[in-house]
C-alpha cells in the first residue's frame, strides 16, 4: 500500500481558481493550514486508517472502545486546535473560511474517514446552535464544541423512520422547565466514543402530533440515561462506532421552536451533504493516488514495441487511471463552487440544488472511482493488502447516508424545480462558470426547456434519475470549461489540459 498523501495542490487549485474563492481566500493563511494540516493527516491519521478497519470499535460494558491510536491522534487533533477550525473565534474557534475548512475535511476523510465522522459532525452542529439556540445554550456548548473537549452527534434515524423522518417515534414530553426523551435511535455515528470527555447528541423527536409538524430538534447531552444498547457491524467503517441508543426519560432542552425541529436539522443535515459529497472526493482522490503508484510499479505485458509493460503502459489502463483523476477534480471543483455559493446566501434555491448535486455527484465519484481501482489493480486489488479494498468499503455509505441518492434525485425535480427561482438561477449559474462557451449556453437552454417540460409534469418523479443525470452533466461541463480557463496555473498543466479535452467532447450534451 503506498502511504496516504493529502492532494494539497490539487485542493489549493480547485478552491482559488475554479471556484475562484478570491473575496474571502488569503493564500498564504490558506497554504499554511492546509499544508499543516496534510502533514498531521499523513503522519498522525492517516496510518491508523487501515489498523481501525482490522480492529474496529468496539462496545465493552455499555461503552464504546475507539481502536487503538485514536484516542491519541484525537488528543493531538484538539491540542492543535483543528476541532474548532471554523468555529467563530468568539466562542473560542478560528474564524476560518468554510473553504479552507472544506478542504480540511476533504484530507481529513482520505486520511481517515472512520475518525472523520466521528469528529465533523461539530462545525454543524455549532451552525445548527448559533442559528436556533438560545445566547445561553450556545454559550455553554459552543466553545466546548470548538475546543474538542465535546463531540457531537446527529440523532435522527429509527428502525421504522429512515429516509421518512416524518415516522419518528422517539418522544419528547415536557417536565417542568426542561424536556425528557424516551425511545429508540439506531445508526448513530459516534453515539458514543473515548476520545471526547462530553457527547452532544441533537435528538429529532417528536413532540407533537402525526407527521413532521410534531418535530422538535433537542439537545440531549450524554448522561446515564442515553445508552448504547449495540454498534453495528458494517461493510466498512469499521472505527465508526454506528451505535443504537436508548433515551430512558433522558433530560433534555428544546433547540429552537417547538414543531420546527425538521427545519433547524436540515440545517446540521445541508452541513453534513457537502461534507459527504466531499467524503467521496477524497475516496477518489486517494483511489487515484494508490492505483498510479501501483500501476506504475507493476510490470506485466508487452507494450506495442514489444518491450516489456508496466500497467500504466496499457492504454486501457491509462483510461482508468485518467477516469480516476477526473472524477476527483471534477466533483471537487463542483462542491467548492457550492460552498462558494452558499457562503455568498444570495441564491438559496440554487444552494438546495446545488447541494443534492454535489451528494449525488461526490458519492458517486468515491465508490466508482474505488471501483476502478479493484480494477486496475488486478486480482492484488480484491485482496486487503493494498487497501483499495477499503476504499471502496468505506465510500459505499455515502450514496446512502444524509439522505439516500435517488431521495436527492427526488428533491431536485420536486422541491428544486417546483418552488422559488432554483432552475432559472442554476441557468444562470452555468453560464457564468462557461463564461459565454456556446456549447454550454445552448446545452443550458435545452436544459431549461426539459425543466419546463417536468415543471407542468403530472409525476416529475418518474423522470428524477435522469433529469438529476443530465442536470449534473451540465454542471460537470461548465465546471470543465472553467477548469480549462484556468488549466495553465495547474502545477501538471498538460495533464489536466489532457483531461479537460477528453471531458470537453461537443457531443456530451445534446
Ligand atoms: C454507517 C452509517 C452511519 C449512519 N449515521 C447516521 C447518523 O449519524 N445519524 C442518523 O440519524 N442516521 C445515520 N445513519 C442512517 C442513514 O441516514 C439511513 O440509513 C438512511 O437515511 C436510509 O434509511 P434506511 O437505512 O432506513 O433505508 P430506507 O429508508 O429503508 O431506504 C432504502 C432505500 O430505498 C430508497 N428510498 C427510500 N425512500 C425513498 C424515496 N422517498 N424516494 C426514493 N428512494 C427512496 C433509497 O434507495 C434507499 O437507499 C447511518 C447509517 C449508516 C449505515
């Protein structure tokens, strides 16, 4: 297995001229936190990844036990400041950009996506507390979120409420001035966890009557009353602990209005998407990086002057190889423009649809990109030594998780193009990214006329897979067309040039 490495340069790229992050970027106060930060994830994280996928997490006597070295690596996590990276620095953060945050995510979950769904869940829930939380709640909870010294979780899932939250039982009844939980969660990552002295768990229960109006979002901090009652065992994600609790008249107290809990979650969740979508860049990524040095490294075969081959040398593997690398740069550069985006808050219907692109798109990339590399890799890539395996193992999750894909798929032809200016906007959006490139204006158009057309639809739903299909083709083209505008700052301009070309075909969008 080649040792995991951070694509600083690549990320550094994508985030200053693709999405051309320039009203917020400081280039060298970026540089220096990513740079850091990629040395802390390939000395200090990234070597437990595959040694917490052999031993797991595991549950002892009512408590989860993380695999050996996390707790460790977690102490120099929180001691180097990175937990609270985004946190406003009035409650003790860093104040750092959501941009560079993304890209320390993005290295976070390549080095280690078990122990990175364990610790980024915070910058969410600090979201979710400062937007519906009393000046009280968020003064006692935020600056322990922000210094490490409390994770937090996100506790929605129920055996019969999974993609439909609006089944939830889990009950919340007043008592006196506070609030008791009682039911039952499963799939909770980081239900419970060693490395954190303190667990905020945001508890979605219901308060009310039937349906999602009776949602009220909780804070419910750990305490003897929340137990772990099981973790699960998984395909990947091994040192994720995915545990099932018990709330047994659990104290509590109400985020938010009561009946709104649905709204205030779908904030900590929108967090949650881009930071998934991003989970399945880094897979990428690093599926990329293992697979070339591999194919690089092995010969076998003859190429066309007979002399002997080594894997790269075979066109069709350079086509995997390139097919690899293009899926990462491609659904990067398309979440940093959603970040972009939604930090600038002047087009929040496009941001919705943005953010079900870059799910869809970022998981997707992930496990094919993995997939690949079992193939490139030959019969070594199906076996565990090269991690691959892994790879693979661990992005499978995030085409279901924070809300299934073809749900995403769903939500853009419903919600996305029923309500406010989301389509017209998304036009808009890819015309400036193509910057005036007429293949790109007239494919925009086409498209608006198929929006249209499912617009006075009768069930647009049976149309989601593949309207989501072309409307993500678009946004991969225009975002292309402004790789290419940018391509000579690359540090391996040919490369990429090479690549541009080979997605840029006139055809893909007619
Ligand atoms: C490793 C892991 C970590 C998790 N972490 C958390 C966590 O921290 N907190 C939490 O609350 N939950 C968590 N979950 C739960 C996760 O969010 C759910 O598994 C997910 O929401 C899907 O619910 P379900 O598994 O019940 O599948 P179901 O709801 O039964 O859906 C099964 C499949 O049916 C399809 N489907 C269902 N409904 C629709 C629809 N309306 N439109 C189109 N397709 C549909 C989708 O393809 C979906 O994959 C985690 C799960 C795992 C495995």
């Amino acid at each position: 297995m080649t040792p995991f490495k951070a694509p600083l340069e690549d990320i550094l790229f994508s985030l200053r001229l693709v999405a051309q992050a320039d009203e917020e970027w400081d280039e060298t106060t970026a540089t220096d936190i990513l740079g850091h930060f990629s040395a802390f994830a390939e000395n200090a994280l990234a070597p437990l990844n595959a040694t917490g996928d052999r031993e797991g997490a595991q549950l002892i006597d009512g408590r989860v036990q993380m695999p050996k070295g996390f707790k460790e690596a977690y102490k120099q996590l929180i001691e180097d400041g990175w937990q609270g990276l985004s946190a406003p620095e009035e409650f003790g953060g860093a104040g750092v950009s959501r941009l560079i945050a993304a890209g320390v995510s993005e290295i976070f979950s390549g080095a280690n996506h078990a122990m990175q769904m364990v610790c980024n869940l915070v910058p969410g829930a600090i979201t979710t507390l400062r937007l519906f939380g009393t000046a009280e709640q968020q003064a006692r909870w935020i600056p322990k979120l922000a210094s490490g010294e409390c994770l937090s979780t996100m506790c929605l899932t129920e055996p019969a409420a999974g993609s439909d939250l609006s089944a939830i039982k889990c009950r919340a009844e007043q008592a006196g001035e506070s609030w008791v939980i009682n039911g039952e969660k499963i799939f909770i990552s980081g239900g419970d966890q060693n490395l954190s002295k303190d667990i905020l768990h945001l508890v979605l229960a219901r308060s009310g009557g039937p349906g999602i109006k009776g949602l009220s979002l909780f804070l419910c901090p750990a305490q003897p009353e929340v137990t772990i009652t099981r973790i699960e065992s998984k395909l990947g994600l091994h040192a994720s602990p995915t545990c099932q609790m018990l709330f047994s008249d659990a104290g509590a107290e109400l985020v938010g209005e009561e009946g709104a809990g649905l709204l205030a979650m779908f904030k900590l969740m929108n967090h949650a998407r881009i930071d998934v979508a991003l989970q399945g860049v880094a897979h990428a990524s690093n599926a990329a990086y293992q697979s070339y040095h591999y194919a690089c490294d092995r010969k076998q075969g003859r190429g066309p002057d007979g002399q002997t081959a080594r894997l790269s040398d075979h066109a069709d593997v350079q086509r995997m190889l390139d097919e690899q690398k293009i899926l990462a740069i491609g659904a990067r550069a398309m979440c940093h423009i959603a970040l972009k985006e939604s930090m600038k808050g002047q087009r929040p219907a496009l941001v919705e649809i943005l953010t079900s692109l870059c799910k869809v798109t970022g998981s997707e990339a992930g496990i094919r990109a993995a997939d690949l590399g079992i193939q490139i890799m030959g019969g070594y890539g199906y076996l565990t030594e090269y991690g691959v395996d892994q790879i693979w193992r661990d992005a499978r999750i995030t085409a279901i998780y924070e809300g299934a894909n073809g749900i995403h798929e769903r939500t853009i032809v419903t919600r996305g193009l029923q309500s406010g200016t989301g389509a017209e906007d998304f036009a808009d959006l890819m015309n400036e990214l193509a910057d005036g490139d007429s293949i790109i204006k007239e494919g925009t158009d086409r498209w608006l006329g198929v929006v249209q057309q499912l617009r006075s639809a009768k069930d647009p739903t049976s149309q989601a897979h593949n309207f989501c299909n072309l409307t993500r083709e678009l946004f991969q083209q225009a975002t292309w067309v402004r790789i290419a505008a940018v391509a000579d700052h690359h540090p391996d301009t040919d490369e990429l040039k090479r690549f541009c070309k080979s997605v840029l075909t006139p055809d893909k969008l007619s």
